[in-house]
C-alpha cells in the first residue's frame, strides 16, 4: 500500500473522530492538527472568518485561532505550549491567506521567498525573523461550505520528506488536503451551532447579569481545560480519555453561571456590591443552575451539573451551597441547626474544584461595576495565598505551571469594551 491510500485512510479515520468533537475552539485546534499531520507539514496556522463594524460598516477578517510549529515545540519544556501573537488580517488578495478567502482557492507556493512576479499577494518575513524560523513551502486551503460560505483557512508551512527535508507540497498533498477540508467543514458547522446555542444562553443571562458575558465564559471554560490538560498529565491519564473529558468540561464550564436566570434584576443588576441579605440570595444560584440538568441524559450534563453546584465550593469547607439536592433544594448533610454543611476538599468533585479558579481568577483580573481590574502581580499572589483553603492545592499548581497558557487565552478573548 502506497503512502497515498495510507494518508486517505488516515483521513477517513479522522473524519470520524473530528465528528465527536463538540467544542468550536478544541475542533479548531485538533482540525490544524491533522491537517498538518496528512500533508506532512512542519507547522502551520488556522484562521477563522470574522465580522467587525468599523465606521458603521461591517468588515470581514481572518482571525488567527491556532497556530503550531514542531521544530519550535520541540525546543520547549514538556507539557509546555507554544505561543503565538494573536491578530487578524483583512480578507483580501495581498496575503496568501487573504488571497485563499478572498478567491476560496487552494494557493500552493513552493518558496515563499520566490513568489512569481505576477503574484498578487506578497510573504511577510516579519515572523520568521521574529522567531528565528524559516518559512519555505506553503499551502493555504479555504474551508467552504457546501453552500458556498467561507468559514476559515487553514495554512500549512514546509512539507518534510521521509528525511526531514522542507520540499514543495505536492499535487497529492493538494488532492488529500481538499479532501481533508472539505469533510471538517461539516464537523465545524456542527460546533458552531453548538457554540451557537450554548452562547444564546449565556445572553440570557447576560440580559439579567452584565458580568456574565461571552467573552468571560470562554475564558472561564479555556482556562479550565488548560488546568485539567495540567492534571491529566500529571496523573498519566491515558490521550484518548483526555482529549473525551476536556471536550465535555469545556462547554459544561461555560455553563458554569446559567443559575443566575433566576435571581431577581434588582440583585444582579445592582451597581455596587450586595448587603449579606443579597449573597445569601444570590448563592442560591448555584442551586437553580444543577437544577437545570436534573434529568441527566450524558456526561455533559452530569459535568455541568457538578460544575454549576459546586464552582463557589472552597477547598476548606467553608465555601457554598454545601451538601444540598438541586431538585428538592433540601441538605443532603446539614448541621444541628438543619443548614447544609460545606463541600469540602476532595468531596468537591473535580470539575468544580477547576473551574472555581478558573472563574476567580478571571473576575479578579476583569473589571466591575464595584472595582477596578486587579494587577497581574495582585491576582497571582492572592492565589498562591488561598492555596490550600480557598483552592485545591494540587489544582493551583497545576495552574502557575499553565499560566502561559491562560495567557494566551485572554488574548484570543480579551475583554469587550
């Protein structure tokens, strides 16, 4: 068997798996991933299409999503990611990505350093002198739907032979890569009306709380995979269960705050802090969330569930709602005066424990109506300070060893103006 039918079966093989993935941005990822991995590429990027209104008209761009590298990667430490600069670019022809968008062509270019005198668009060498990386052979594949609408591009940078040598993408590498794209444009679609939805709502929330925005719960839900990539790793959990679990924590972490549609607008929508008469009610939003997945029809809904309970619980047993059923609203464990006693340590079940750092640290570098973002140095040194009695110990670890990471995803979500 030829390395061509093996690709193609490879192709096949990840199609059905691309296909299971729910989350837009893990797909994302797991989508350059393979794609680079059919055609033999070194590195690459994927952008999405994106629409901004700038001077009352609505401009389209390619926004960077995800950006790999092998020979850069393997200078790191291990666990450790790569880090990209996050931008857009406008989709026009003096880019090879721009061009890719603009014409929803394959564009295959052999040296970047060699363009054609007649070529439209034109290599920034910016990048490679930044990172101290050459760019050579580059092929750039619009993802199209069937109706013929533009979702993203997927640029991929120096094919390697069977030795490791940087050669032009062949002619099967195009046949095998238009493949590829357009069987992931299906999968996408499907993450995006799944983001869709979930991020629906989120605006209602957002209508009854302005904090509860969905650029905060895309944080939120990034830095919690980032922190349980960290766990996993440490406790040798095996890739296939890893990639299963994080894919499911990433969209129940976005539902983590979905409660707060039942807490009253004079609550939520106050422009100052609560009195202890209005935390008491607003802790009850814990409560109404797990409520919601009462009738548990999959893991996400039992993650969710944990998550929406338990992200207020502290690691010392002194956070909230504590041991209460979410569809009797009753204690489960309740002290001498019947009130429900406090979750504590590892009676808080992991999702929760992630996530309830993941939302602090997010409020406490955010603005609000009551404070000022914090500093990154404040922030920092208030969770190696409640290490141990606010936040799992071991999670917080895992946290600082991900830091750049979550770095990274407040730049691909920063906060709305």
């Amino acid at each position: 068997m030829d390395n061509k039918d093996t690709d193609f079966k490879s192709i096949l093989r990840v199609d059905s798996e691309l296909n299971q993935i729910q989350d837009l941005d893990l797909l994302l990822e797991r989508i350059l991933q393979e794609a680079r991995q059919v055609v033999h590429a070194d590195a690459g990027s994927i952008y999405v299409r994106e629409t901004e209104e700038v001077d009352g008209e609505r401009v389209e761009k390619l926004v960077i999503k995800y950006a790999q590298n092998d020979t850069q990667q393997n200078l790191l430490p291990p666990g450790q990611k790569l880090i990209y600069s996050v931008f857009s670019l406008p989709i026009n022809k003096l880019t090879i990505s721009g061009y890719c968008a603009s014409t929803k062509k394959l564009i295959n270019v052999p040296d970047v350093y060699n363009l054609p005198s007649d070529a439209p668009y034109s290599f920034s060498t910016t990048y490679d002198k930044i990172s101290n990386y050459k760019t050579t052979s580059t092929l750039a594949i619009p993802l199209v739907t069937a109706e013929g609408r533009l979702m993203g591009v997927i640029q991929i940078i120096n094919s390697k032979d069977k030795d490791g040598k940087t050669v032009p993408f062949s002619k099967d590498d195009e046949f095998l890569i238009t493949h590829f794209a357009a069987n992931v444009t299906v999968a996408l679609q499907r993450a995006y009306v799944t983001r869709a939805m979930i991020l629906r709502m989120i605006r209602m929330s957002e209508l009854r709380d302005p904090k509860e925005t969905g650029t905060h719960v895309n944080r939120v839900a990034g830095y919690a995979v980032e922190i349980y990539d960290g766990y996993a790793k440490r406790h040798n959990v095996p890739n296939e269960e890893r990639e299963k679990y994080r894919d499911t924590l990433k969209i129940a972490a976005m539902l983590h705050d979905v409660g707060k549609v039942a807490i009253s607008d004079m609550i939520l929508k106050k422009p100052g802090r609560f009195t202890p008469e209005e935390y008491l009610v607003m802790q009850h939003h814990t409560v109404y969330g797990a409520g919601l997945f009462d009738d548990l029809q999959s893991e996400m809904d039992t993650i969710a569930r944990d998550i929406a309970l338990t992200h207020h619980e502290n690691w010392d047993g002194t956070g909230y709602p504590g041991w209460i059923d979410p569809v009797t609203q009753k204690p489960i464990k309740a002290d001498d005066q019947g009130k429900p006693l406090g979750r504590r340590e590892e009676e808080i079940p992991l999702p929760g424990r992630i996530v309830a750092l993941a939302d602090v640290y997010d409020a406490l570098c955010s603005r609000r109506v009551y404070k000022d973002p914090w500093t990154e140095d404040q922030v920092l040194s208030e969770i190696r300070n409640v290490r141990g009695v606010k936040f799992d110990p071991e999670l917080t670890d895992v946290f600082f060893e991900v830091l750049p990471n979550i770095k990274q995803i407040q730049n691909l979500y920063p906060e709305q103006a």
